[in-house]
C-alpha cells in the first residue's frame, strides 16, 4: 500500500489516530479493496483481523506488523458456516470485541444465468450474502450493547450482465445492511451502511470480469476494459485503488452520516476537490447492445439524485446537530468560567473588559491543615474531597446569588455585588458563610476526615475584568481584596472574622463577636470580629 491513500485520507480531514483502540474484522482481506482498507485502517491506528480464503492475507498481516502495526490472517472459508462460526469465535480472543466490521469478501462467476451451475450459484450466495448474514448476526448485539460499532457491506450495481448470481446477492447484502439499519434506529451508537465502490483497478477486475465479458462479447479484455468498465464519474478509466479506500475508510470515520443509506466513494472524493465530475459526451458511449449496457446503467445508478439528496440532508442534519451540541457545550464550559453578563460582552467584542465597583462584599474560605493532611492521603482520595467540598460551596454561592472567582489550592473566593449590583450584597455574603461552616461540619463526618474552614470577609469597592486571550480568568483586584484574604488568613479555624466595614454594614441583623486589635500584614492594627449568628434566629427562638 503506498503512501497515495494515506495523502488522500489527510487531505480529506481525518487525523491520523480516528481509528486507535478499535479494531476491525474485514472478511475478504487478502486482496484488492481488502487488503488496501487494512493497511490504511492501520496506519490510523485500527487492530486488524484479516479474514480469507487466500493464503495471502497472511502476507497481508505480516506486512502490517512489520510497519508498527497489528494484525492477525484467520483463514477461513466463508462459505462454510461451520468456518464462519468458527472465525466468529476466534475473532474477539484477538484484539477484543470487534468494532467494526467490514464484510468484503466476495466470489463471482462470470456466465448466462442459463449456464451457470447450481454449485456455482450456492458457492456466490453462501459467500457474498449468507456470510455477511451471520457475521451481522453474531457481532452486531455486542456493538449495541456497548454502542459503539460500525458495520459496512461492500456491494455492487444491479443488472451487471452475465453476473446473475453475483449481482443478486450484492443486491441481496445492501437490503440485509438497510434493513437492519432501520432495526436499530439512528441513536443506538452503532452506523451500518452500504458502499458501493464502483469500477475500481483490482485483480478481480482483470482477473475474472473483464476476461469473462471479453470472452462472452467478441472484445478484447482491454477493450472491455476502456468501454465497459471504465465509465465511472470523474475518472477517465478504473477508480485506481487508492482513491476508493481512501474515501471508504473516509465513510468509516464518518460512519453515523451514511447510517442507513448507499455510499460511494465518488461524493466526498469530489466534495475534498479530488475529484471533479465532467460531463459524459454522447459519443463516448459504445453501443454493444443491451445485453452489456453497464455504463449507462452506472451512470444512473451513481447520478441518482433523490439518492444524493436524501444522503446530503442527512448528513446536513447530523452536522447540525453536532454543531448544536458543540455550542451547547462550549456555551456551558465558558459559563464555567465566567459569569453569564460577562460571557455575553466577550461574545460581542474582544475589548479588554475592565469595570469599577464602588461596593462589594469578597468572602476567603480556607481548608484548615489541608496541606499536610493531604500529604497522608492517595492524589485521588485528595481531588475526590476538594470536589465534594468545593462542589458544595459552589451551590451555597448560586442559592445566594454570589459569584465564585476563583478557587486557589484549598482556598475559595466568592463574591457579592458583581457583576451586576446586588443590594444586600454583604448580608448575602454573611449567609453564605454561616451556611459554609455549616455544611463543612456535616462534610467532615460524611468524607470521614476531619474538615473545618477559615473564613474572611471585607465589604468595599473593587476592579474586576477578564484577563488572558486563550484561557480567559474573571478576577478582582484591590484593597477591598487583599484585606478579605488577610481576613481568612489571620483568622480562626470555625470562625468567620469580619472587618468593621463588614460590622457596621450589617450589625442589625448578625450578632458579631469583638476579637480587638490584631497585627494584619501589611495593614498593621486592625480591629476585627467573629460573624457569629443571624439575629433572625435568635429572634425566633425567643
């Protein structure tokens, strides 16, 4: 396999590691479409079991291990069921369940349907029809029950001429693929479809088909060739083989956009501008008979526009909905991290999103002796109990209507009265705290670990913006901020310690305690309090 398909595979969008941790089961490996999906599926990181008739396919893995890759040949005559069940219970001890399968395997007689044998006929169905059936059967409730699969019949077009048998069951594995499609539905995490190669540069082109026609028509090979065969839109003669199992392992990647449906590797090849699709001028056209007109059978077959509409507004409606979903998630992940009104400015302008505020009230809350505790605990067990923690401040301040800042190891900020003025900031604020030490309490015996909390709040005026391009922060800065930290770090384990901006702002309604004077860094004598109670409970309890 050179490096052609794995170009074009880039050119078309698909990363180099779509297919890593999956593993796929491709049933007629050993050569042509086969063997070239294998190699490409493993240079995108695919597991590959290759599964034939031919010996070859052991060469086919052999060449994949020896590029870095794995794969294993599981010989197997397809028409025989006891094989196929066979392969069917090997397959999964290899690389694990199966992920996605590929059925590719085919057999063709190239005779009158008046002159092919009964064997024969038996030989091409048990082969291209009865074995996707049972690989189908056996494989597919595992995919569902994990929802994740991708299954993808290789097929043929209707009414090739002396190919009854084959073109039947080729007919035959589209149903059986579009059928249970619609069994299971479009949301069961697992895509099943129909591909359609065309008239691609393989052996069985040159080796079977061709010859057989040639030999049935009065044509040289080469003649049936350049005539028959060779009329597939945007190609002068045969796909070359690259070019197909670049755009079928392009549907594989894609494979929830063509679930139910018939692709083929004309529409993306043309959609990545690899291909174009030139007119047909009337005089190409060779006039055998009825008998061997293929090309314009082709051509209707791929041309169909009802066809390429329903599969364009399918995929239309799948992008749209991931776009949906995308935007869904991207507008809760920003909403993570900045408040709502401030997300909504960044949205509209790239401005530098500055604002004065004359009156706020910023609240410290620190784990007490977390550091050294969690020097004795698993990173895990750490993470785990800041989550709980955290998690529950998170609640506390949405229920108030305050704003997290910001969390700093074990430490977490919030505030009241920004981004948008909030009378009764401070005792919002106040609440907040009250409820904190309380829930921190009930945490300690919940998470069996001994918790409690250093909370510090100071009421005045800030400056607040967003800072960074790439990883953006909403932050506060000035005194009032400073002061608030100096407040939590100064303080008292299970006390709230308040300035007298706090105090005089809400004295009515809170009972606070009077610690007196104590030496801030970098404030010097300050008088401080411990936030004791709210005065409503005391009030209800007389």
């Amino acid at each position: 396999m050179n490096s052609l398909a794995s170009d074009l595979i880039k050119q078309m969008a698909v990363p180099p590691d779509a297919f890593t941790g999956r593993t796929a089961l491709i049933t007629g490996g050993a050569r042509g479409i086969g063997e070239a999906t294998a190699h490409l599926l493993s240079r995108l990181g695919a597991d590959l079991i290759i599964a034939d008739i031919l010996p070859q396919g052991q060469s086919v893995a052999d060449a994949i291990e020896s590029q870095g890759g794995r794969a294993r040949f599981i010989h197997c005559d397809l028409a025989s069921v006891s094989e196929v069940l066979r392969l069917l219970e090997e397959a999964p001890r290899v690389f694990g369940p199966i992920d996605i399968l590929m059925n590719n395997a085919m057999k063709m007689v190239v005779a009158p349907i008046t002159e092919a044998s009964l064997e024969d006929w038996e030989n091409v169905v048990n082969v291209n029809l009865r074995a996707a059936y049972l690989t189908i059967h056996d494989l597919l409730p595992s995919m569902l029950e994990r929802r994740r699969g991708v299954v993808v019949n290789m097929i043929a077009y209707e009414g090739s001429p002396l190919t009854a048998a084959y073109a039947a069951t080729k007919v035959g594995s589209r149903s059986l693929v579009l059928t249970t499609a619609r069994e299971v539905g479009a949301d069961s995490g697992v895509a099943i479809y129909a591909f359609v190669p065309g008239a691609v540069d393989t052996p069985i082109i040159h080796e079977t088909l061709a010859p057989g026609i040639a030999s049935r028509i009065g044509l040289s090979t080469d003649e049936v060739i350049s005539t028959i065969l060779s009329q597939n839109p945007g190609y002068v003669g045969l796909v070359p083989l690259e070019h197909c199992t670049a755009a079928l392992v392009y549907t594989l990647h894609h494979a929830d956009e063509y679930h139910g449906q018939v692709a083929d590797p004309f529409e993306p090849l043309s959609r990545y501008g690899i291909i174009q699709d030139p007119p047909v001028p009337e005089d190409l056209t060779v006039a055998l008979g009825a008998e061997v007109a293929l090309p314009q059978h082709l051509k209707q077959y791929l041309t169909s526009v009802n066809q390429q509409n329903r599969e364009l507004e399918h995929r239309i409606e799948l992008r749209t909905r991931e776009l949906a979903e995308a935007h869904k998630l991207s507008e809760a992940l920003l909403l993570n991290v900045l408040p709502a009104p401030i997300a909504e400015r960044l949205k509209l302008s790239r401005a530098i999103i500055a604002d004065y505020f004359e009156d706020v009230t910023v609240l410290f809350a620190d784990i007490v002796n977390f550091t050294p505790m969690s020097a004795r605990l698993t990173p895990h067990r750490v993470v785990e109990i800041l989550d709980a923690v955290f998690t529950t401040f998170d609640g506390i301040a949405e229920r108030h209507g305050l704003e997290k800042i910001k969390t700093i190891g074990d430490c977490y900020m919030m505030v009241g009265g920004l981004p948008e003025a909030m009378p009764g900031h401070a005792d919002a604020v106040a609440r907040a705290a009250l409820d904190i030490q309380n829930a921190l309490a009930s945490m300690s015996q919940d998470q069996d670990v001994p918790l409690s909390v250093r909370i510090g709040m100071h009421t005045g005026s800030v400056v607040a913006g967003v800072i960074g391009r790439h990883k953006f922060i909403y932050d506060l800065w000035g005194d009032t901020v400073n002061t608030a930290s100096r407040m939590e770090s100064h303080g008292v384990a299970n006390k709230i310690q308040c300035t007298r901006e706090v105090v005089e702002t809400l004295d009515h309604r809170y009972l606070f305690e009077s610690r007196g004077e104590i030496d801030v860094k970098g404030k010097g004598l300050m008088h401080t309090y411990f936030l004791v109670r709210s005065r409503d409970r005391e009030a209800r309890a007389t």
